[in-house]
C-alpha cells in the first residue's frame, strides 16, 4: 500500500521501514509465494497463445497456390496444392464456385483429389480467414477427358469392288473415348467416315489410297493409317462367236466378243494380229481389213481389269487377191548424165507382189528392189532409148508393165561460192572455194578481170590482193561440151589503213561544237578516225566509219558536227562526205535534221543536193545525211540498211549521253544503234571533250576488230602482244565491254571464245593490307579478258550463267549439301528513302529489302511478284557488295559481284555468277504498300532481326544456315558479314541494343526525324576507295567485322569510321 502523508513529515527524518520477505517454505500459503501462470486459455479470440504469452493475432495475407491455372485429367489423380501465405494461420477455408468433383480442399487448404469428369475453365475463388481477417486467391482449373491412347481397326487395308457397298466396323479404341472422327485425305468416292470411327458406302472410285484417321477428343487425339484399295470385278467367260475366222485381204471385218463379269480395261493379243486388223480396247472387238497374206494362226486374246483377267483363243487365217494395174510413175525416164531419179515406187491394185522380175536389165547405175519393185538409181552412161518389162507376182497371179530410158549430159548448173558478194582485206591472202554439184566443168572464165594479187583456179578465187578496188560486179563463166552458164559475183579490196589516211589526209586540230559521245567501231569493216578524250579520262573514238556491204556509213559523235563547225572542221565535213558518197555525189539532207544551211557548201563541191529526204524514199540519191538520235521506224532502219548493203552512203550525227539521262538499254533503245549490228557503229552513252586531234593516224589496235584478233592470237595462237600493244588493245576494248550488248555476236563471238579457251580468272583473295590479286595493267590482255568476264557475268540471261570458278575466293561457296528452299517473304514497298541533299548518304538509291536468301553461284533462281511491281522501278538485286573495283590497281576479287534484275514480269528467273544475297530493291518514292516474293531454289542466309527473330532459334539454327553471308539488324541498321562471323555469336540481341542506340543518337543529331530508312553497312575484301565509305549502304573492309560485332569490343573501344561514315 503506498501512503501519501503530509510534507511534515520530513521533520522526522527520511528512514524507510524495511518491507518482511516471506519464506514461503514455511508460509506456502503467503501472497508474495504465489505465482502468476498464463496458459492458452487466457488467450481471447484474437490472440495467438505464444507458450508463455498472448499476442494479437494477424490476419493472412499473400495467399497463393503457385499456379494462376491447372489442367487436370479425368481419372487421374491430380499433384496436391498446397496454400502459402503471410501472417497467422487461416481458421477456415472457402472455395467458390465448388471444386470440381473428386477434388477437395482439407482444412489446411490443400486442395488433391481425382477428377471424375470433364469441365472446362472455372475460376474458384479460394479465402482463408482467422479472427483478425483474410486473405483470397484465384485458381483456374480446367478437367479434359484422357486423350485415346491408341486406335486398331481389325485390318490395315480395306478391300473394295468397284460399285459395290464397302465397309469397315469401328476400330478398337485404347484410353479416353473419341468425341470426334476425322481423315486426311478425304475418302475416295462415296465412302464416309462415320461417327463411331466405321467406314461405309459406296465404292466409286477406282484405285488405291491412304489415308490418315484421327479420333480426338479434348485431352488430346490418336491416329492410325488406313489404305482403301478399289478394284473392278474380274471378267469371266470371253469368248468370241464365229471363230476359227477365214478372212481375205481387202475385205472389212468385225467381231464383237461377249463376256460376263466387270467391264475389261485393257485387251492384249499374241502374237499381233495380222496387219490391217486392230483390236480395239473400248470393246475388245477385231475390227479392219486384212492387208498382209497369213496362214491359219492361233491368237490369245486376253481381257483384263484391275480385279483380274480372262483369256481365250482363237484362229485366224488371211488370203491374197491377184496383182492387178501394175504401173510406175513416171515410167519414161528422159535423163541428163549424173541425173539422179529418186526413188521410184510401183503401184498396183489386188493383191501383195511376193517377187520382181526385169528383163531386159536396167541401164548402169540403176537397179530394181526385188521385194519392193522400187526403181532407183543414177544416170552413168549415156545411151538412147532403151524398154524393159516389169513382172509382179505372187500366189494368186502376176502383173507386168513397161519402163522407157535415155540418158543425154548436161550443161553447167548447180554452182556457187560461199555468197555472191565479197570483201577482202588488202594484203591478205583469199581463198574463196567453189562448189559444183553439176556436171565437170572444163574451163572458166572471169570478166572483168579480178583485183591485182587474184586469180581464179578451177572456179576457187585465190591470192594476196595487193591494192584497194571497189565494188565491182564480176561474170564467172563455167563451161563445158553441154553448154556455158555465166554466175555473178560482186567484189572489192578494203584497205582501211588507205581509208583513214584519205579521211585524214593535212588535217590537224579541230575543235567542234557540243559535247561528243563515242562512236564504237565494233564492226569488222569499221574503223575509227579522231578521238578526244573522255569525259572520266579515257580517249575515246568521236568520228568512226566503216564499209557496210557495198555502201559506207561515216558517224559523228554529235549531230552539229555533221555540217563542220569552223573552216578545219567544214574541210572534214566535206572530205567526209566525198568518202562516203563519192564526187559529184546527189546527196539527200534528212528532213528536220537540221542540215539545210550545208547546201551551199555541198553545191560548192559539185554536188547536188536534195532537201527534207526521209528513209522512206531514197530514189535518186547517192548518199543520206542523217542523225542518230532519231524518230525512225522499223521500216526506215531497214530502208536504211538495204540502201547501204546494195551501195548507198550514210553520214549520222549524233550523241547519247543526254539521251541516257531519261532512257535505258542504249544497245536496243538508242534510234541510232538499231542499225549498229549491221553497220558496225554504236553510239555509246559516255560524254567527250570538243577537242579531236586529227592530225595523227590511229593505231591499228584503235580499231576493236584488229584489237579482238590481237588478244585472240596472244592467247590462241602463242602470238604474243607487246607490253604497250596489249595496252592499246586493252584501251580500245574497255571502252566497249562495258557498253555493248550481248547480243551484238559479231563482236562478242570472238571474244567469248577466248574467255572459254583459255579458262575465267581466279583473283586469290586478300585482305586490304596483303600484296596478293589481279595487278591490273601488268598483264593488259588478261585485263581485256577480264572485263569481258564481267560483261558476260553482268549480261547473260540467268539460265545461261557459269559458276565463275573466283566465287571459291570471294565471296565465298556454298556448302554442296546445302538445300535449296522455296520461301515467300513479305516486302514494305513503301519506302521513302532519304531526301537529296543528304548528299554522301547516296539519298535516292534504290533501298534494299532483305529476304534471308542466298543464291547460289551460276544457278537460276525464280523470283514471282504481283503483277503491279512489274515496271513500277523495282529491282531485284543478287549480291551485296556493290562496289566496282576497276579503278584499283590491285584488286583481291572481281570488280563487279552483283547483279541488278529490272523487274518486267511478274515471274523472272534471276542469279549471279558469283552467288550472293537475294534483295528486292524499291525505288524512293515508291508507295507500294506491303506485297509478297516468292524465291525459288535459294538458300537460307543466316539472318537475325532484332526483335523479330527468336534468340534462342538463332542460337540453335539461323546462325547455322549455310550461306557464306550473313545478316544481322534492325529497324535502324543492318550489318552485311561473313557468316563464319557470326556462326558464334550467342547476344545478338544485346549487340543490336547497341547500334540502335548508336543510331537513334546519329539521327538526333542530325535533327531530322523520324528517320525514314534503314541504314545499311557491308564488309568487303575491298571497297571502291579509304578504309571504309559513305553511301548506301556504307563499305567497309572485312578487317572490321570482327569487332564490329563484338558488343563488349564496341562498348569499350567504339569504332571511329564506323560512326563516322553513318555520320
């Protein structure tokens, strides 16, 4: 008890009274000795006994079971769930809606049991409560039937007869029941698979099948094959009214045969039947007139279908008529000597001849087939008219006519030589072969005579002419005791050597209007007459002329130069047209070419002109001035050619290169080179300078046709060039392979057969610092081969492509077992590209469209598009490294591996000599919307595309794919590699991280966004200039790969020129 006293107190002092302790040993009973015991009983509702105390309870929290959802299968015991949870332990537990039957929940919340029926997804909301509150949970849980394990049917094949009911019982099923039935693919005719897995109905349709049958139900499904064979009846009791048949040659016959059974699908007999008579396989019938004599014959005749087959014999014998009308035609021979008359058959009515007879005997050199009657032969010795009778017999009679001969000679005839028109060159020896079918000639005669250095020996035109002679017409007479024939021969002796120098005879610097394209003289008789040079820095041919069959044909590289342009190019112009046109000339100005104000000047040199002359009216003139760039028809072209193949002159003017700018495929599409295949002159679509030296003769390799032979011969016929000649032969050709087409065979042919003779150039790879490859300009003839390989892998179609042997190097062979696949991929046709003035980004190049593929080198693959990407600018592009090496001095490969196909069909075979990825290239500006490709025996490249493609598909198979190149990329940016880079690179996903942020940080600060393309990078053995460039896409050496897709190497060191060039 505590006592409160007054303050006063303290007057007394401050001892304390010291309290008693009680010793409960001897007082048990004292108040101090009891102890206060808390048991669980104390404990209220809210509170959790601790074993010596009371506190307040918690309520759960955090319930779960684990699983958000189960699945569970009826009859099968399902895992048990047990609950967890936050706080004090749940005093009750509630499930609504109910558990599912054979599922239950203790009063721990453990939830196990075996689910006896199907449900489908329920949510049951699960709450644990305690005193103090609760916690709830949800659980999906789904019950589905046991899957059938297993489905027999009480035989593999089902047996049918055509027509007939056919059926098989349900089959056995092992697990969980079928709800459904179903096959692939769909039973033959009128059979049904029924609800119960039986098969019944009829059979419809003949022959075999398998099928797959499927039974299921929503644990899972089971099949099982099934072959359904359909079969006819078999055919029985054939049999044929009438037999053993006595039949006679020329009579008709049918016999109709009867049997039972299924209808027969195919009839045999043995041995044939005689000829004439044909068993006929839609009844079986013998039908025909017997037209060969045969004795009695026993004959098999078998019918048959596919349930069988029955057979049955007969016998068959055939008579003979009597020969009757014998007669040949002709049967009167009047013959030349050598005349030979065929072969002459005899006809006749009745019956077969089995033997010939003659008498008297033919004259010589003729003779009778005595098992046909044929008369043939050749008239050998002459004679006057001589009779012979014929006789055909055989076992019913003979016939017999009569022959009439006499063999006169004959005059010459049947002669001629390779062509009736020839043109040689000077100092070149001749030898132009006759040939006589006719009889022997004794003499030959020419008028008039032939050009000094010829001769004519027994009808051959033979020697060395030593001097130029033109067009001459020449009468060869071939005479004999028959008579003399006189042929025509046309001939001329071109010395273009002479030619130029009349052309260029005291002429020196001229210097003309307008800017020149070349004129290629790629003709045999062409040659070239003054050059400039080149706008790129070659010397180019900008006057050239040429022989065109009896006519000739100058051009100039721009159409103002036709009618001079100063006093020394007037004097050109003038001589040019004494060349081409002769003296004194009628000489025809093109209508609306502008050459008017040059009458005055022609008139001047005695000639006479005609104004507005178009090719449709060429009467009375000598010779045509012209342009090249034109508006001719067909017509007019070939009016054109015929007046210089038979002697007319023509002068063209005209350039190209402005033409290009706007127009494509010069070669076929350029007015003036649609008469180049036969007048040897093509305008290229290069550019020149005014300035043309024609003060010095050109060299005779200057002309592409001397140059060809030059090169064939070094490496042919162990001829070999100078150093500086192959030089100028190179020079001469470099500025023509490139430009023109293929198809101009007649400079094409030569050097193509060289290129396969002599075998396609292999350039050893090397890296940028290796001193290894093609040193170009040490061996100028293996150059000039080597732009002709790239002219052929750049023109040829796609079926005609070799597997050029450098791929081996670069860009690399595609394993033999890799498998060419078909695939269609989807392209996003619109693309904007980059606006112009981002100048070093090439803005408006076509953008690449990946598809994953790779093709092959030298193999065809089909590429199909919908018919509105035909001509819409759209390309399909095969390879990646697009750089053109032939400005290098050292190349370590080709200098040109891609191809580009303009896409003008819809389904395009395409490729590469050199294999390479598969493109579709769109155009800028294009707004095509998405469309599909489908490619055609190609094969996969490994590709990742950033969230797009799985990594762990890459880590297992896309890296692995076989194609030598690879791509990895985004929506931001692309890298083109080797794949042997790649093949171990296991974070795609992390290195693409990096470059996006690498370029969303370039295009910020370019300030231009979004940015509308997608960037590309490609590694290559060499690139066209520094160690990488800008452009689309940027080039790069190989030497960067490895780095470049090295996400750590990147993040730690970066990449100056990578950044730089995106930049």
């Amino acid at each position: 008890m505590l006592m409160l006293n007054s303050g006063c107190l303290g007057l007394f002092g401050n001892e304390e009274e010291e309290p008693e302790e009680a010793n409960c040993q001897t007082q048990p009973t004292h108040p101090d000795c009891f102890v206060d015991v808390i048991t669980e009983e104390d404990c209220t509702a809210q509170q959790v006994f601790t074993g010596d105390s009371c506190r307040l309870m918690q309520p759960p929290t955090q319930l779960s079971y684990g699983e958000d959802s189960i699945t569970l299968a009826v009859g099968t015991e399902m895992q048990a769930l047990t609950p967890s949870f936050l706080g004090d332990g749940p005093q009750n537990w509630f499930v609504n809606p109910r558990l599912p039957d054979g599922l239950d929940m203790d009063d721990s919340g453990v939830i196990s049991g075996i689910p006896l029926e199907e449900t489908e997804s329920i949510r049951h909301t699960i709450i644990a409560t305690n005193a103090m509150g609760s916690a709830a949970t949800t659980l999906d849980i789904v019950v589905q039937a046991p899957a059938p394990e297993s489905i027999q049917y009480l035989s593999e094949t089902l047996a049918c007869t055509l027509d007939s009911h056919c059926a098989i019982d349900p089959p056995l099923v092992i697990g969980g029941s079928a709800h459904t039935w179903s096959v692939e693919p769909p039973l033959p005719g009128n059979l049904e698979l029924l609800e119960d897995g039986s098969i019944s109905g009829m059979a419809r349709t003949l022959g075999h099948s398998n099928h797959t049958i499927t039974a299921s139900n929503t644990g899972g499904s089971i099949d099982t094959a099934l072959r359904i064979v359909t079969l006819h009846e078999e055919p029985h009791s054939l049999s044929y009214p009438g037999h053993p048949f006595y039949w006679t040659i020329g009579e008709y016959e049918q016999v109709i045969p009867s049997y039972d059974g299924g209808q027969a699908t195919h009839w045999s007999i043995e041995p044939p039947l005689p000829s004439g008579i044909l068993l006929h396989q839609a009844d079986g019938s013998l039908r025909g007139s017997p037209d060969t004599v045969h004795p009695l014959r026993e004959y098999i005749i078998t019918a048959q279908n596919t349930g069988g087959s029955v057979s049955t014999t007969i016998l068959i014998d055939v008579r003979d008529l009597a020969v009757e009308n014998l007669r040949y035609d002709p049967y009167i021979f009047d013959l030349r000597k050598d005349e030979n008359i065929g072969q002459v058959d005899p006809t006749w009515q009745g019956g077969a001849p089995d033997t010939w007879e003659i008498y008297p005997p033919l004259p010589t050199g003729f003779q009778i087939d005595i098992y046909t009657g044929r008369i043939s032969g050749i008239a050998t010795l002459l004679q006057t008219w001589s009779s012979h009778t014929v006789w055909a017999n055989n076992s019913g009679g003979f016939a017999s006519t009569m022959l009439q001969f006499r063999i006169t000679s004959l005059p010459p005839d049947q002669i001629w030589w390779p062509s009736d028109q020839f043109a040689m060159h000077s100092n070149h020896s001749v030898h132009i072969p006759v040939t006589n079918n006719g009889p022997e000639i004794e003499t030959w005669e020419i008028h008039p005579d032939l050009p000094a250095g010829l001769t004519l020996q027994g009808g051959d035109i033979t020697g060395t002419p030593t001097e130029r002679a033109d067009w001459r017409q020449y009468t060869v007479w071939a005479n004999n005791t028959g008579g003399s024939v006189g042929l025509m021969l046309w001939i001329a002796v071109h010395d273009l050597r002479a030619d130029q120098s009349d052309l260029l005879r005291d002429m020196g610097e001229t210097n003309w209007g307008g800017w020149p394209s070349p004129i290629l003289p790629i003709g045999e008789w062409a040659f070239p007459i003054g050059f400039t040079q080149e706008g790129y820095g070659s010397t180019i041919p900008v006057i050239s002329a040429s022989h065109v069959g009896r006519g000739k044909i100058l051009g100039y590289g721009h159409e103002s130069w036709v009618d001079g342009a100063g006093e020394a190019e007037t004097e050109f112009s003038l001589r040019a047209v004494e060349w081409v046109c002769g003296e004194n000339a009628d000489v025809g100005l093109a209508y609306g070419a502008g050459f008017d104000d040059f009458e005055d000047e022609l008139q001047a040199e005695g000639h006479t002109v005609h104004l507005s002359v178009t090719p449709a009216d060429l009467s009375g003139i000598d010779c045509l001035l012209d342009e090249f760039w034109n508006g001719h028809d067909d017509q007019d072209n070939q009016n054109l050619v015929d007046f210089m193949l038979e002697g007319g002159g023509l002068i063209m003017g005209g350039h190209a290169w402005y033409w290009s700018y706007s127009n494509s495929d010069v070669s076929h599409n350029y007015p003036g080179n649609k008469i180049a295949k036969t007048t040897g002159l093509f305008v290229s679509q290069a550019w020149g300078y005014n300035d043309v030296d024609l003060s010095d003769m050109p060299h005779e390799l200057t002309r592409p046709h001397a140059a060809i032979e030059a090169i064939r011969a070094d490496r042919l016929h162990n001829q070999t060039l100078s150093t500086d000649d192959a030089a100028i032969a190179d020079a001469t050709l470099s500025v023509c392979t490139g430009v023109v087409a293929l198809d101009f065979h007649g400079f094409w042919s030569p050097l193509r057969e060289t290129v396969n003779s002599t075998g396609w150039t292999v350039i050893e790879y090397g890296t940028l610092w290796q001193n290894i490859g093609h040193n170009m300009g040490e061996d100028p003839v293996a150059d000039t081969l080597l732009r002709v390989e790239a002219a052929l892998t750049q023109g040829l179609p796609a079926n005609e492509l070799p597997v050029h042997p450098s791929h081996v190097e670069f860009p690399g062979e595609v394993p033999n077992n890799a498998t060419r696949i078909a695939r269609t991929v989807t392209i996003d046709g619109n693309q904007s590209g980059l606006p112009s003035n981002f100048g070093y980004s090439q803005a408006r190049s076509h953008v690449r469209m990946s598809t994953g593929l790779y093709a092959a080198p030298g193999e065809v693959v089909t590429v199909t598009l919908p018919s509105e990407i035909v001509d819409s600018g759209t390309y399909v592009l095969v390879g990646a490294h697009s750089d053109s090496l032939w400005s290098k001095s050292q190349l370590h490969r080709h200098p040109q591996i891609v191809r580009w196909w303009y896409i003008d069909e819809a389904t395009m075979e395409v490729g590469n000599a050199f294999g390479g990825p598969i493109y579709i290239a769109i155009s800028p500006g294009s707004t095509l919307g998405d469309f599909q490709a489908t490619i055609s025996n190609a094969v996969k490249a490994p590709t990742y595309i950033h969230g797009e493609t799985d990594v762990f598909q890459w880590l297992q198979q896309y890296r692995h794919d076989p194609a030598p190149w690879a791509e990895v990329g985004s929506d931001q940016f692309i890298l083109t590699v080797p794949s042997h880079e790649i093949r171990g690179l296991d974070n795609p996903q992390d290195l693409m991280d990096w470059w996006d942020q690498a370029l969303e940080m370039e295009h910020e600060l370019y300030g231009y966004l979004p940015w509308p393309r997608v960037e590309r990078a490609v590694f290559d053995a060499q690139i066209s200039a520094g160690w990488m460039h800008s452009g689309y896409p940027f080039m790069a050496h190989d030497l960067s790969v490895s780095g470049v897709v090295n996400v750590s190497y990147m993040s730690e060191n970066g990449d100056w020129g990578m950044f730089h060039e995106l930049g």
